[in-house]
C-alpha cells in the first residue's frame, strides 16, 4: 500500500485531457484527493475556490502557460506546493523566468512514471 502525505489535495492541469484525467485516476486511487482541468486559466479559477495542498502543471499550453498560472496560483494559495512537468525545451526558458522573479517550483520531465510522481508527493516539500 503506498502512502500519501498529509497533503492530500491536488490540482492537475494540462491540455492533454488524457495525461490529466490518468494522473488523476492514479492520485485518486492512491489515496488523493485529485481534480483536472485543461488549461491555466482554469486552474488558477479552480485553485481560489479548491485550496490545493499541490498543483501539478504542465508548461506549455495554449492560452495561459502553466508557469503563468503557476505564479498567479501562488499568490492567491501560499502554501501551494507547485509542481511543473513538460515534455518540450521551451519549458527551462519559462522556468529560468519564473525563478529569476523568486519563484521556486519544483519541475519533472514528461512523460512522468507514475510512481516517480507517487515518490515525489510523498517527499517532504
């Protein structure tokens, strides 16, 4: 049985419907409190209202990217852990931006092994 931490809800957002609807199948069964959505704007709506302990983000979308929302996120939630994944270069640019203005997300490549995501929920922040 895997164990969560004590930090148990989590937002995921990614444009890929498929990613963020598996990632949150995989959350829920092991014991998280897990909810998708397909794009920034929607999560940083979604965030105010749900109080994640965890937002687990894709990069590069279209509309608003998930540093952006990210940051927004951030400020409205503080004590967000923010977890950013992609699959595409252009993500360290917008990641190198987010933390030269003081953000420190932490980021994973994409595809994500589910339990590389497990183990990484469950590490203390």
């Amino acid at each position: 049985m895997l164990t969560t931490s004590l930090k148990n809800r989590v937002l995921i957002v990614d444009d890929e419907h498929i990613i963020a609807d598996t990632l949150v199948l995989i959350l829920n069964k092991s014991g998280f409190e897990a909810r998708a959505v397909y794009s920034g704007e929607m999560a940083v709506e979604v965030a105010v209202s749900m109080q994640p302990d965890v937002l687990i983000s894709d990069v590069v979308m279209a509309g608003m990217n998930g540093i952006d929302a990210s940051i927004l996120i951030a400020a409205s939630v503080p004590q967000c852990r923010i977890i950013l994944f992609s699959g595409q270069s252009t993500t360290m640019n917008l990641y190198n931006r987010a933390k030269s203005e003081g953000f420190n997300f932490e980021i994973l490549a994409k595809p994500v092994h589910p339990q590389v995501l497990l183990d990484h929920l469950n590490r203390a922040a």
